[in-house]
C-alpha cells in the first residue's frame, strides 16, 4: 500500500511551466514529465506523453513492466505524430518517469534527465541514470565536475520523448520496504539545490504534502531558474 503527494512550480525565472505530474494511486501509477520546444511546445508535449501512458496502462488487461515500457513508446509515437502534424508544434519533446507500484515493487521507465530516487532509512540513492551529454560523453571523456557545469553541452539531453524515433527506455525496479520514500523530481529540483538538502527535508515528521511545498521552496530560496516538479510515493 502506498501514499503520495505531488506538486509543482513554474519557478521564478520560466513565464510558464512545461512539468506535468499525474498520479493515479487507484491503478498504482505514479508521472513527471519536463516539457521542451517552446512554451506551448513543451506544455502540449509533457502533457500528452503522461496522459498516454495512463491511458495504455489504465487500458491493459494486465499491468505489469512490459505494459509500462509499451505504454511509454506509445507515448514516443503520439508526441511525434502530433508534433509532425503541426507546424506550431515542430520540435517539441519531453522528458518522463513512469513509476508503476506492484505490491511492494515499483517498476520504474525512464527516459532523459528526470529523475526517480529512494530514500531510504535517511539516505537518498538515485535510481535511474541521466540520458544526458553530461552522463554518457562528458563524464566518460573524463572531464572533471567543474569543466562540466561549464561546458556548452551540459544541458543537451540524448534521448527524450517525441525526438527520437528510436527509443532507449532506461528500466528499473525498486523494492519498497515499509516507510520508503520514491521521489520522482525534474531537474528544477535536483539541479537546484543539494542532495544533503533534499535528505534533510525528506527525513522531517512532517506529511508528504509538508514535504513536497518544502523542496518546492528551497528550489525558490535557491533562485528557481526552471520549473521545478516533485511526486513522492511511499511505502506504508
């Protein structure tokens, strides 16, 4: 059995906010979503990839991992359609976790640099690896943390819904032990403020809704320069 709570924030620099987050705690299925290519780009592109996947797993006469990473390519092959059919939306793309509890599992898709973490016993683990420059060329190439915050390709994704029409979908599955906590973030949150910041706020007595406002404001008191989503689910 799990809880959750979610929520989200354009931040104090974007004008709009292109995350999208849905929870379906009735089917056990947990989104974010980061949308790119413009503002209505971006919005139409984070919300369709979502609906999508809730769509074909709400749908699914079985709803297991397979259904999931479907449910996702199925997601890939509407953005891409819908943007190839309006020149308006040409170049649009999103982000997305996908996280499907199944007892005491939750099965995990992912794809660009959002990110899926569990906090566990007050400890925070990242669970699902970046598609980004930064994590498959930089890092390998050996550039070091500071020549990486610097360089020009640091926000360059390689992989994102609705951009590439062959998907690599990043697969996990997270055993949820009672009073673990799956937090799923947009990079407004984890490319904001420290990790030992978010350990801090995730191990206070406080609700998951208390905890979702408080990291969405520490990622204001930081500067908020994107938009900054946070879904929390935890085990009970």
């Amino acid at each position: 059995m799990f809880s959750h709570a979610s929520c989200s924030d354009k931040g104090l620099v974007r004008s709009n906010n292109q995350d999208y987050c849905l929870a379906l705690p009735e089917i056990g299925l947990y989104i974010l979503a980061d949308g790119m290519g413009g503002a209505r780009g971006g919005e139409r592109a984070s919300q369709l990839a979502a609906d999508t996947v809730a769509e074909v797993v709400k749908g699914a006469a079985r709803r297991d991992a397979s259904v999931l990473l479907e449910a996702v390519e199925q997601a890939n092959r509407r953005v891409r359609a819908e943007a190839g059919a309006d020149a308006r939306l040409e170049g649009m793309g999103t982000t997305l976790v996908a996280a499907l509890a199944m007892e005491s599992d939750i099965a995990i898709a992912s794809v660009g640099d959002s990110r899926a973490y569990l906090y566990e016993s007050g400890t925070l683990r990242l669970v699902t690896e970046d598609q980004t420059w930064v994590r498959e060329v930089g890092i390998p190439l050996g550039l070091d943390e500071e020549s990486l915050k610097r360089h020009p390709m640091r926000h360059v994704l390689t992989m994102a819904i609705g951009v590439n029409t062959e998907l690599t979908i990043r697969y996990y599955m997270v055993h949820m032990a009672p009073l673990a906590t799956l937090l799923i973030s947009s990079d407004g949150l984890h490319g904001v403020i420290p990790q030992s910041d978010i350990e801090r706020i995730l191990g206070e007595s406080v609700s998951l809704d208390a905890k979702c406002s408080a990291l969405i404001r520490s990622a204001c008191d930081a500067g908020a320069p994107d938009n900054v989503s946070v879904v929390l689910v935890q085990a009970v």
